[in-house]
C-alpha cells in the first residue's frame, strides 16, 4: 500500500512535464487570439526586429493534432547542432575519463584542498562568471559539468553543488553582462545606445552576485557536507556511489599528465575560438573530438576502446540531449499557432502608463515571462527590445534601463525555466531531476532577482544612462 502511495505522489519526469507544456500551448492556440508583429531590418542591429507599432489579429490558426505530434521532431531539427553537440560532447569526455587521467588530477587537486574546501565553490564561481560576462559563455559551460560534480563530490558535497559552480558561476557573469556581446550587446544596439554603455551599474550588480550567490550555495553545501541525507539528491548520490573520488595523494604519471595538458590545451583553443572567431557549437564540438581522441591516444587507449568509450558517453548523455529537443517543441507549436506575438504584446501593455520606477519593475517582470517563451537571450532582445525602447520613452525611463530590465529578465530566470535548452541539457549530463534542481534552484534565483529589483529601481530613479 505505501509503495502505491509513493508511486501515485511521484513527481512528473522532466519529459512528461514539457510534453504536457507543449500540450497546453497547443490548446492555447484555439484559445488565444492569433497575432503577429512585423519584422524589418535594423541596420544598427544587423539583424530583423520587430516593428512595435505593428502589432495585428491574424487570422486564427489552431495546432492540430497531427502538428502537436509533430512539433517534438521539428523541434529537434531546429535545435540539431546543439544536440549533436551534446552527443559528441559526451562521448569525446567519456575518453578522456576512461583513461583515468581526469580521476587522478582531481584526486590530487582535492587532496591540496583539505582543510580549504569552502575556497572552492566562491573561486570557481568566480572563474566561470568571468566566462559568462566577457563571452557569453552559456552552451559552453556543459562540457564542465562532469568535472564539477567529480571535483564537488571528491570535496563531500553532491551533483547539484557541482552543476551549480559551474552553471550559477556563469550564469553570475551572462546575466550581470558587464561585457556580454549577446544580451547586452545586441539590446544596446537595437535601442541605439552606445555599445556597453553604463558599463559601471553592471559591474556594480557583477561584484554583488560574486559575494552573495556563492553565499548560497555554500549554505546548502555545508548541510550536505555535515549530513550526506540533507542532499535533494541523496537517491542519485547513493547510486552513483562508485563514481565518487576519494581524496588521496595520488602520484601523477606521464601519460596523466599529458592527457591533462591536451584537455587544457583544448578548452583553451575553444575559449579563444568563440571570443576571437565567434564559434559555435558545431565548432566547440570538433575541437572537443580532436580533443577527445588525442587524450585516448595520450592515455593509451586502443582504437577499438575508444569507440566504445565514445559510444558510452553518448548514451549515457541522451537524455540531455532528447531533453532540448523536447523543449524546443514549446517555441515550435507558438510560433505555429501564432500566439507567441500575441503573448508578448499583451505583456508589454500590461506595463505602459505605469509610475517610472513601478514601470521599471515591470518590463523586469514582463521580461522574466517572456524568458519561458524565448529563451535565446539573443532572440529575446531582438523581439522584445523594440517594443520595449518606444515604451520606455513613453514611460519616460531611460532606454539603458529597460535594457537592464531586458539582461535580467532574460539571464537569471535561466536557472529554472525547463524551456531553456543549455539547463536542460546540464541536468541531463548530471543526471539531476528537474524537479530537485528546482527546489535547489528556486531560492537562490530568488535572491537573485531581489538584487536584480533593487538595482532596476536606482536606475530608473537616477536616470541611469546616457539615456
């Protein structure tokens, strides 16, 4: 009987979550009044933008059945280079593990640590935020997944606090922005402000959720340090036992050594691709299969084990990887049923002939929104920046402000929305429920965007600019 009651109170499994959210937008679409703005093109922004005062009724254009059981694949087809990204990702990561190379550094690593252990979360946090804020770093932060949760384990803490050095860490710097050419970067252009104007603010919030967010983390990890049953994960951590390190001085071989080098040797090619190149993920994945197999052949690995190997980590990586398709199908039965437009068009009047600062506060709210509808921070900005540019002028708020409103709205929100297909695919690669995470999550976000509110009614008081 008890077991029946636990079944019948199991919480949903992520897919069954965003296959019912694609379910319920294609109901919307029978529902909800189909509408479309006008895109045309920007010469400042290079890029097609919407045209705000051209918002109409279309004629109504309802999901059908065969259309929502179409949306899954269609969806994975609009997102297959992220997806063959993740596969190629983990398998070219699984031979480099399989050598023992990575096991034997971060053995060594955590050994210098003891007694340091807290030093850990703050510093990581802070390296992967200088990622986020400088390059955007966003899809990139996946392939360091797995050795932030071998690292946080190593150290007596469990998956999430791994996932959440790392993801929260550049999530910090994306979403603070102080340089990011994607958020910041192309709303600032769409609103015809100077390029990473009013740079100081944003540091401002930076070196605040440097301090803060790491706070945070450390508060769950020292109770899952202290007593391993407080983890939300106990259940993945029990049976994943036999992957954890154990801290021991362990002797660093040649070959070690070697494999060590070509994967630093490797993330330091891709960060200088995508900040130099502009690389993508299709890029980022070739040069992690160079990297994955000249690690196998540096650590010793025959041919044959090394397809194995590959073959291993692609499939113990699916899920991620099915998890951002499925997601994608929310965006693909929208756009079908032409409501996306319509849903942001009733949000962003929800907010005009509002007081400056409760205005303010609103595009912030009316952005966290839309974040679940578009979460392409890039795409976000060239739909929703030029509706929210003439409204801000008309509201009589500064345009670099609702470009603040715009970065937080779209960054932090990030960290529990399961639209966004770079979450999705890190909770598959550590194989953390959705669910767990979102109750890890929450709090922090929370905080967060109590930070983010703040600083969003100084600017709109202040005037912040230059305009």
């Amino acid at each position: 009987m008890k077991e029946k009651r636990e079944r019948k109170l199991a919480f949903p499994h992520t897919f069954v979550i965003l296959f019912c959210i694609i379910a319920l937008m294609t109901v919307c679409s029978y529902v909800i009044p189909a509408g479309s703005y006008e895109r045309i093109f920007n010469e400042t922004a290079n890029r097609n933008v919407v045209d705000p005062n051209s918002f109409t009724y279309v004629e109504q254009s309802p999901v059908s059945f065969f259309d929502f059981l179409h949306a899954i694949p269609n969806g994975m087809v609009e997102v297959a280079d992220i997806m063959v990204f993740i596969f190629v990702v983990g398998g070219a990561f699984n031979i480099i593990t399989q050598t023992g190379a990575m096991e034997n550094g971060i053995k060594k690593l955590a050994y210098r640590l003891q007694g340091r252990e807290k030093l850990i979360i703050p510093l990581m946090m802070f390296v992967f935020s200088l990622g986020g804020a400088t390059f955007g770093m966003s899809e990139e932060t996946i392939i360091f997944i797995p050795i932030g949760i071998a690292l946080a384990r190593a150290l007596g803490y469990d998956a999430i606090v791994g996932m959440a050095m790392v993801t929260f860490g550049a999530a910090i710097g994306f979403s603070s922005g102080f340089l990011n050419p994607f958020t910041v970067g192309v709303a600032q252009k769409i609103a015809e402000l100077p390029t990473f104007s009013g740079m100081p603010l944003r540091i401002a919030v930076w070196l605040v959720m440097v301090v803060v967010v790491p706070l945070c983390i450390l508060r769950y990890a020292n109770k899952v340090r202290k007593n391993p049953e407080y983890s939300y994960v106990r259940d993945l951590e029990l049976a994943q036992k036999d992957k954890k390190i154990t801290i021991e001085d362990v002797t660093l071989s040649a070959r070690d050594i070697l494999v060590l080098l070509a994967l630093a040797g490797g993330l330091i090619i891709i960060v200088v691709g995508v900040m130099q190149f502009g690389w993508g993920v299709l890029d980022i994945a070739a040069v992690f299969l160079g990297m994955g197999i000249l690690g196998g052949i540096l650590g010793g690995t025959q041919p044959n084990q090394m397809a194995r190997d590959f073959i291993a980590g692609a499939k113990d990586i699916a899920m991620g990887a099915l998890i951002v398709g499925i997601a994608r199908g929310i965006l693909v039965v929208m756009s079908e049923g032409q409501i996306l437009d319509t849903i942001v068009h009733a949000l962003a009047t929800l907010i005009s002939g509002l007081p400056k600062a409760v205005a303010a506060e609103g595009m912030l709210v009316v952005q966290c929104i839309i974040n679940f509808f578009i979460p392409s921070g890039s795409g976000q900005a060239s739909t929703t920046m030029p509706i929210m540019t003439p409204l801000a002028d008309i509201v009589g708020i500064s345009r670099q402000t609702a470009v603040l409103a715009f970065q937080f709205g779209d960054g932090f929100t990030n960290a529990i929305i399961p639209t966004h297909g770079t979450l999705c695919a890190s909770l598959g690669v550590a194989g953390i429920p959705f669910n767990k995470w979102f109750k890890f999550a929450l709090p922090v976000v929370a905080v967060e965007l109590l930070i983010c509110s703040a600083f969003v009614i100084f600017a709109a008081v202040t005037g912040y600019g230059p305009f």
